[in-house]
C-alpha cells in the first residue's frame, strides 16, 4: 500500500486538483476534510478529486466527499471526481453515489466536462491539456 498523501494543484483562481494517494479511511478523512475546508474558505470551490492514486476508501472517506461536495455547492462551486480504478468505482456505484458525483476517468476529461474549469483552465494556459501538462497531471 501506498502512503497517504495529499497534494493541492492550485488554486488557478477558484479552482483546484487535489490528487489523493493511498487509503482514505477514518485515520485520513480527516486531512482530505480539512484540506477541503482550507481550499473552501480561501475561495476554490470548484475542486477536482483525483482518486487514481486511492489504494482503499471505506466509508469515512465518502462522508467526508458528501460533506465536502454538500459545503461546495452551498457557496457555488463544485466536486467532481477522477476515479482510474474498478474498485474505487464499484464503491461509488454500490453506494448510489455516481448519481451525486461527476465521475472521469482523467483530470482533464474533469476538467473539460465542467464549464467553469474549462474556461479557466484555457485562459490560464490556453487549453485544457496545456493546464495539466504544466501541471503534471497529463
């Protein structure tokens, strides 16, 4: 298993990755939360979670991406989710939780399904692929 890390991309105006690796369960939901919370309060609403890095999420780690996404739309913005792995995503899909969360395959595929991220992902650095090149994340 891989060490829990959390690494923010951004904030690029109100926007922001946050590329989760490792477990996410009741000993490390509480930083993903807190992380959340930060981004939040200093104005990036419009989070994208990579989860391809997610080694295991038990049932803390999705109460903490329900709060989270609940807490984002209250001020307008937005969580959607990059899932890579079969696993992760069959615990999205036996919970009802795909209906909630924009789901994708890459950040970029995020970040183009969502208008907000799309256009600032182009005025940033011209297109989306662009942003995640210069960002490691292509």
């Amino acid at each position: 298993m891989r060490e829990f890390r959390l690494d923010t991309i951004g904030p690029t105006g109100d926007c922001a990755v946050l590329r989760v690796t490792g477990e996410v369960d009741v000993y490390t939901a509480p930083m993903l939360r807190e992380r959340i919370r930060e981004l939040a309060a200093g104005g990036a609403v419009h989070l994208i979670a990579d989860l391809g890095q997610v080694d295991f999420l038990d049932s803390t780690g999705l109460g903490v991406l329900v709060g989270g996404l609940k807490r984002l739309r209250e001020d307008g913005g937005s969580l959607a989710l990059v899932i890579e792995t079969p696993r992760i995503l069959r615990v999205f899909q036996i919970t009802g939780l795909t209906k909630a969360f924009a789901a994708w395959p890459s950040v970029a595929d995020a970040i183009t399904a969502d208008p907000h991220w799309h256009k600032t992902a182009e005025t940033q650095a011209g297109s989306v692929h662009e942003w995640c090149r210069q960002h490691g994340l292509s």
